[in-house]
C-alpha cells in the first residue's frame, strides 16, 4: 500500500514537472512579482537569476546544427578544340568550253583603210570535256560584222586540252572610225559557247579604220588562160556601187598585170574576143568576187583564172 502511494506521488511530479517547463518564464515570475506590491531589488535579482538560468538550460538543450559544406559553383568545362576542315571547293567543268591563247594575226587596234580585206586568226584550246568536231563552228554574234561570212566550220577535231586556229576573212567599213566584232563557237545543237569563267565570253576582233588621202591605188595579178599562149584581152574593172568601168588591154602572151585604180571596190574579169571566153576573178561557187583599193597601196593576188562561155554572175 505505501509503495503503491509512493508511485503514484512520483507519476504526479513528473507530470507538474513537464507542465512547468512547457509554461512561459514570465507566468513562473509572476507569481513572485504578484506577491510583493513593491518589488525590491532582491526580487528582481531572483527573477533575474531564474531567467538566466533558463535560458542557460534550454540553450544548452538545445540540438547543435551542422554547418552545411560550402555549395561548389559548377564551373564549365572547357570542350576539346578540334581542327574543323574547311570545305573544300568543287572544280567547275564543262563540256564545251574556250580558253583563248592568243591573236595569231591582226591584233587589237590594227589599221586598215576603207574596205580593206584582211585575214583574222584566234588561237583557242578546247579546256572543256568534250572533243569539238568539224560540225562545231565559229560565228559571229555581235558588234561590227566585217563582212558577209558570219559562220565556219571548225577545220577539224580538237581533244580537250588541244589548241586550235580559226580564221575568218573580213572586210574593213567603208568609213573611218573604231570597229570591233564579237565571235564564239556553236556546237552542233546550236548552243554558243566561249572563254571565261561560266563559258559565256565572245572573242573578238578590233581594228581601227583609217581614210587614206592618196585617189588611186594598184593592182595586181595573174591571168591564167587555158592554153599554152594567153591570147591579146580585155581586162575589166567594174567599181561597184557606181557600175563605172574601167578597162584595159592586155597584149598576147602576157601572163600578169599592173595596173592603177581609183580608190574603191571592184569586180575584175577580162575578155579574149577572139575565143568568146570569159575570165574572171571568182569565190568558190563561181560568182564575181570583190576586192577593194586604197590610195598609195598596192592590192595583189587578183588572179583572172575562171574562163566561162558566159558571162559570170556577181556576187550573191
């Protein structure tokens, strides 16, 4: 029975115990300041120790906290270099393309009088992938086009990395000033093709066209009859675009001449009367060919050597 009282008085502290410290300081001092009307400093040195003892207690009671390890700022890391290959550039090709070498005759800012013939040449090398054949052929496309040809074919086949010479003969304007005249080469579908970078460049020929202040120039040439012995002649020039005639006499057996004629151009041929023959210097289908004379030059290789029946057409 008395064990039994002495634990149940202990259960009962224990309960007034928790109860206390879970209650406030201030209702703990209260009481004592509540019970003396005037305080003294006794009293507030009591409550004073009673505080401090407190809050000794509970700080000492209280869980320590770990300082958390310094937070690491990721840095980044750097990435490898690597040499990246520049991209490489594509070789350009194509299959019908000019490289031009060179002027062989007449270069830029030849001059030439008033209806001058000449001889133009390029020298091109095929620098396409393709092999030129003779149904490719050189034409003209713009500028001054010097004449009546305005397309040939090439003389032959030309392999990628050949070269090639192309002439064309040409007539000088009948006034003075600078000409030039574009020329390119066709394939045998029609497309035009030339030098530069994309293919597409005309080559070209420049000449400078000068008046000459002298009236009269010479001719020259051969008669060629068919015979052993050239008959006495007739020999004719006929001045184109005013249809004067000039004319002289050649003696028997006289194989060349010379002679002087006003500046212009003109049809030669000549007349053995005696034989009803026409001879005349022709192109290559027959008709009359012209030529033309300038003051103080000599105008040669007019060769009256196409003998006919008839009377030969002019030039068509």
């Amino acid at each position: 029975m008395k064990s039994s009282t002495q634990i149940t008085l202990i259960f009962l502290a224990s309960i007034v115990m928790v109860l206390i410290a879970c209650l406030p300081i201030t209702m703990l001092v209260l009481p004592l300041l509540g019970s003396d009307p005037q305080p003294t400093p006794d009293t507030f040195a009591t409550v004073q120790a009673i505080v401090t003892q407190t809050i000794v207690a509970e700080t000492l009671s209280a869980p320590t906290q770990t300082p958390l390890p310094p937070t690491s700022i990721p840095t980044s890391t750097p990435a490898p270099a690597t040499n990246t290959p520049l991209p490489t550039a594509t070789a350009v090709s194509y299959c019908d393309w000019v490289s031009f070498v060179k002027d062989v005759t007449v270069p830029d800012g030849t001059t030439f009088a008033p209806g001058e013939i000449f001889t133009k040449t390029w020298r091109l090398k095929n620098r396409g992938t393709c092999t030129w054949t003779p149904d490719y052929m050189l034409v003209y496309t713009s500028g001054t086009s010097m004449g009546g040809t305005t397309a040939l074919r090439l003389p032959g086949y030309v392999a990628p990395g050949q070269t090639v010479d192309v002439s064309v003969t040409l007539t000088a304007p009948d006034k003075s000033g600078d000409y030039v005249g574009y020329w390119m080469l066709r394939n045998q579908y029609g497309a035009l093709f030339g030098y530069g970078d994309t293919a597409n460049q005309a080559f070209y020929v420049e000449i400078e066209v000068e008046e000459s202040n002298l009236p009269h120039g010479t001719v020259t040439g051969e008669i060629c009859y068919p015979s052993e012995f050239n008959p006495p002649m007739t020999l004719y020039f006929e001045q184109i675009g005013t249809n004067q005639i000039i004319q002289f006499s050649i003696p028997e057996n006289h194989m060349n001449y010379s002679v002087l004629l006003p500046n212009g151009t003109y049809y030669a041929y000549a007349w053995a009367p005696g034989y009803n023959l026409e001879g005349a210097y022709v192109k290559g289908d027959g008709t009359l060919k012209a030529f033309a004379v300038f003051g103080g030059q000599t105008t040669s290789g007019i060769r009256i050597c196409d003998w006919s029946p008839e009377p030969h057409d002019r030039s068509r």
